[in-house]
C-alpha cells in the first residue's frame, strides 16, 4: 500500500499576472513551434537562394501563375516550374501603418502586387527604397535577394528600376 | 427529395462591444439565444438542433466551443455542428441551418455564432486574422488584412475613377445609421474630412474606413413550414441563397471577364480585366446563384435593404458592383450620390454594418440576417426601441457574408411574407 493521506503539492513563488479581478482576467501564455514543410512548394524557396523566381506553368493549358501550383487552377492538369522575368511592374500598392504583431516594428512597409510581361497571375511582395508618393501603377520594380536565406517569403523583394524608369 | 421552404422565426443579438470579459462566450450565446426563445414565446424544446459558427480557434484558444456552447444552451444530445468560413462563418453557418430544413433533415434549428476578440490585443488579433491568408506566402509579408484591402481599393481607383473621399462616405453614412441602432459598438456623427483626418492604417484606408474588433454573439431561429407559423404568425422567408469561392492568394486571381447578372450585357464591360485584384469574383458567383434561386433580375428594384459585409469601407463599395446595385465602376458615384442612404434608392447597412455595429466574426453573418429579419417584419422599433432606421415597405432584402479577400462569400435573400 502506497496510501498517504499527508501528500501535499509543493509551493513555489511563479505566480500569475492578474489585470483585473471582477470579473477575474488573467494572462494566459501560449507559444508553440511547428515542424512546417513546405512540401510541393520547396523549390520556390530554395530557389531563392539562387536568385531565381519560380512560378508554374500549366503542361495542358499553358497558364502560366507568378505563384508555386503544383495543379492548374483553370484546367486540373499538373504543371511544370517556370522561371519569372526578375524585372515587373507595379499592379497595385500600399502602405502599412499597422500589422499583426509580428511585423509591428518593422512598419511603415510598403506591400505591393507584382504583374509580370508573360505571366498571367500577380506576385506580392514587399517594395522597399520608395516611399508611399514614389509609388505609382505601372511603376518599374526589380527582384533582389537576401544573401544570408530565412527560407521564407520574404527572402525575395523588390526595388525601384531606376533603369527602367529612365527610359521613359 | 423536394426541397421544402424555409422560414426565420425569431432572432436575439447581443450589444457588440470592444471588449465584454463579463460573459464567456457560452452566456454571450445564451442572451441572444433566450432573447429570441422570449420574443417569439417558443423554448428550447421546440428547436431540433443548432449549428454554432465561431471563426477562429485562436480567439476563442478553446477547440470544440461549439459543443460547449450546445451543452450551456441545454440543446444536447440533439445534433449540432461547428461552421467555419473566415469572416463568411455567420453566412455560412445560416445557410447551413437552411439546409438542415430544406432537406427535410430537422424542423427547426438555432443558429448560433460568435466570436470573443477581446482575449487578445488589437496587434495579436491582426495577426490571427492574417492567419487566414496564405500563411506560406502571404502572411510572412505582414500579417495584415487591411494591407490587402488597401491594395485592392488603389487599384479600384486606378480602374474606375474611385476616390477616397467616396470611400470615406461609407463610413460617415454607416457610422451615422448605428446612431439608432442601440446594439452598435461604435455609433458616430462624423464627416468625410474626420475619416480622411483619421490615422492612415493602410494607404489609402484610415482608422475610420476599418471595422474593429468586437465581442458579441447572435442566433438566428429557422424553421420549416408548418413548424414556422406554428411557431409565429410573422415569419420570413428565406428566398434564395448563392455561394461562391475564389482563390485564396490575391496573386492568383484571373483577369478574365464578368459573369454577368441578368440587368448586364456584355458590352458593359468591353476592356474590364475580370475580377483582378479590384472585384469580388466570389460575391458576384454568390449573389448570381442566390438572385436565380429568388428569381430576381433586376436587383436594384428589387431588392429593399441590403446588409453586406463592409469589413472596409473599399469593400462595401466593391460589394454594390459584385451585387448588381450598380455596374462595376459605378460604386463610387452609388454611395457619393445617396443611393445607399437609409431612404436612398436601396438602403444599404442601416444597421451600421460591420464598421459600426461590430464585426465580432462568427456573429456577424448572423447579426445581419436578424437586422434584416427585424426590418421585413417591420419590427425595428420594437427592437430598437427606436424606428428611424425602419426602411418603410421593406418586403425583400440581401445579406452578404465575406470572408479573405473575397475566398468565401454567401449572399441570402429574404422576403417578408405578408
């Protein structure tokens, strides 16, 4: 018999943030990480790092995405990984104030849609080295990349192509 | 089978707040839901089974609340199921409480919804919201629906000749209606020049062309038939509902044309690229199979009252052209010229809407369709104590339910039946 009536929870001093008590709210920590796979999407990612852009290309309809799709929207049928011009134009833009949490104290930001000659659909991106009155629709815009990857999304942006502009 | 009719019997709403830690979502539901037993005299015995919608698991850090909150409303063992659509889960939720009477599966059914947005601060709730964008390719950018509205509304401006003074006019007009709506969080008398003057959120959307997050909770009450004017000798019913869908990232969306509504034609839109990133493919999809069901054609004189899903002011003026209130262009003039004021051509969102009633997100869907209910039974006064907002002879109206950035929309038409 392992029976003890005197058993007792040890004490100790973490308590808990109270900001209120009637009614009676308390924080409440939560934090997780994830093992996330980006799966089909892989070689967009890692191809980042090779300074390149990949976006799809429908074998049976020929629809080209600026985006990784493994299948085709319009038609079902799989596609094939298809190399995006690293030079576009601006589709539509913003900028941004506020954010979620995590983004917070990198704002303002600018986030802008991405069209490019021969793609059918949009990239979204950041667009840094422009402030919201610089930027316009049509605006010429070129990829850079970071050296040092995150192998997220964010590891390609795009810039003013001052180049381009100069043309005009 | 034969799909049998479908009626709404009675519906409760709570006041939406910024922030009520009072209730737990569980009591919230149970306000609404004993306001609409009280006002039509029916109790829990006369209703078959629910379906609870609440959007984000993250809010609530509670999985199977639905379950809970059937548990707390004294409904089991009877069926019951969770809905979820993003900020569509209040629109989806009552069309799914239609199909639980129009199969023939139940008799009556209380739909329920909520969302308690309050547990977390503004910056975190953003953030979970973003979660419901690409969270690969989309949300790493910033984590912040208004961004993507924003970029929607430059590029309405840049396609139609919008501007932001007409997008501000929403919010005034919104704003203003919730004056006599006592259940709104954020009634206000403003002016164009105070949305402009707000702090810019996302260009070119302001504090004050952004819906806030809310506290609150609605249940709607459906029923059959024979079940419906046992139940009250003012029922209305439910005419028609549409869905529609679109791709989850902005970037992915086709530049093809538009799927025209009966009151268009195809040189309307001659050199629109359609639905880009300036239209709401899914709301166009949603009211098209709706207004087919309801038989309407023509809908800007048919319909009486409009409750849509103005998360954004941009949105509400894209939302007139994805209905049909006007042609794709024409959003801007419809609001700048009245058309949507309380005794305009169509009164859209006397309620105030989601940027001034609330937007707590699985109650919203829900929310509209008891305004709506209260306005074709003509009983707003009673309800609100107050009659300024009861659009005179309204006999058939549509509520829109919206979720990402155009991902799910549900569109519902209603009809007064006396």
């Amino acid at each position: 018999m392992t029976l003890n009536p005197n058993a007792k929870l040890p004490e100790n001093e973490e308590g808990t943030t109270v900001f209120n008590t009637d009614p009676l709210i308390i924080k409440y920590h939560y934090e997780m990480d994830y093992i996330h796979s980006y799966a089909q999407d892989s070689s967009f990612f890692t191809a980042l790092g090779q300074k390149k852009l990949l976006g799809s290309k429908c074998k049976k309809c020929g629809y080209v995405y600026a985006t990784p799709r493994s299948h085709c929207m319009m038609c079902g049928a799989e596609t094939e990984w298809h190399e995006l011009p690293l030079k576009g134009k601006v589709h539509t833009f913003t900028t941004c104030y506020f954010s979620g949490e995590e983004f917070l104290n990198e704002t303002p930001f600018n986030l802008v849609m991405v069209e490019f000659d021969g793609v059918n659909s949009l990239f979204m991106s950041r667009l840094i080295g422009a402030e919201t009155e610089d930027m316009y629709i049509g605006m010429p815009v070129k990829a850079k990349f970071r050296r040092n990857l995150k192998m997220s999304i964010t590891d390609v942006y795009f810039v003013p192509d001052v180049k381009e502009e100069g043309k005009k | 089978m034969e799909k049998r009719k479908v009626y709404m019997v009675s519906g409760g709403v709570t006041k939406f707040t910024k922030s009520s830690p009072d209730m737990d979502f569980r009591l919230r539901v149970k306000k609404a839901f004993d306001y609409a037993m009280n006002d039509a005299n029916i109790g829990i015995n006369d209703i078959d089974g629910s379906v609870i919608s609440y959007f984000s698991d993250h809010f609530q850090r509670q999985l199977m609340a639905g379950a809970m909150v059937q548990d707390y409303l004294g409904l089991v063992p009877k069926p019951s199921k969770r809905i979820e659509g993003g900020g569509a889960t209040g629109g989806l939720g009552f069309q799914s409480g239609y199909e639980e009477i129009a199969s023939g599966r139940l008799n009556s059914v209380a739909v329920c919804g909520f969302e308690t947005m309050s547990h977390v601060n503004t910056w975190k709730g953003n953030e979970f919201i973003a979660l419901a964008s690409d969270t690969n390719f989309d949300y790493p950018l910033g984590g912040f629906y208004t961004g993507y509205y924003a970029m929607m509304a430059v590029r309405h401006m840049h396609e139609f000749g919008t501007t932001v003074e007409q997008l501000a006019q929403v919010s005034v007009k919104n704003h203003g209606n919730a004056m006599h709506n006592p259940y709104s969080q954020s009634p206000m008398k403003i002016t164009v020049e105070d949305v402009r003057n707000s702090p810019m959120v996302s260009y070119p959307l302001t504090r004050l062309d952004v819906c806030t997050m809310s506290d609150g909770a609605a249940v709607a009450v459906l029923a059959s038939e024979d079940k419906a004017f046992e139940m009250t000798d003012h029922p209305v019913l439910i005419k028609g509902i549409g869905t529609g869908t679109d791709a989850m990232r902005l970037s992915d969306r086709p530049f093809g044309s538009v799927p025209l509504l009966p009151n268009e034609k195809e040189s309307d839109y001659k050199n629109l690229k359609y639905p880009g990133v300036h239209s709401f493919r899914a709301g166009r999809m949603a009211a098209k199979e709706a207004y087919e069901m309801a038989g309407i054609t023509d809908p800007i004189n048919e319909l009486d009252v409009v409750e849509l899903h103005d998360a954004y002011t941009s949105s509400e003026v894209q939302t007139y052209e994805d209905l049909g209130l006007c042609k794709y262009g024409e959003g801007g003039s419809f609001v700048e010229e009245g058309k949507a004021n309380l005794h305009g051509k169509v009164a859209v969102n006397p309620s105030g809407g989601l940027l001034a009633a609330g937007h707590p997100v699985g109650a919203t869907g829900i929310m509209q369709a008891v305004f709506m209910f209260w306005q074709l039974q003509h009983t707003i006064k009673k309800h609100f104590h107050d009659d300024y907002l009861q659009i005179p002879n309204a006999k058939r109206g549509l509520i829109h339910s919206h979720a990402g950035t155009g991902t799910y929309v549900a569109a519902t038409i209603m009809e007064a039946v006396k």
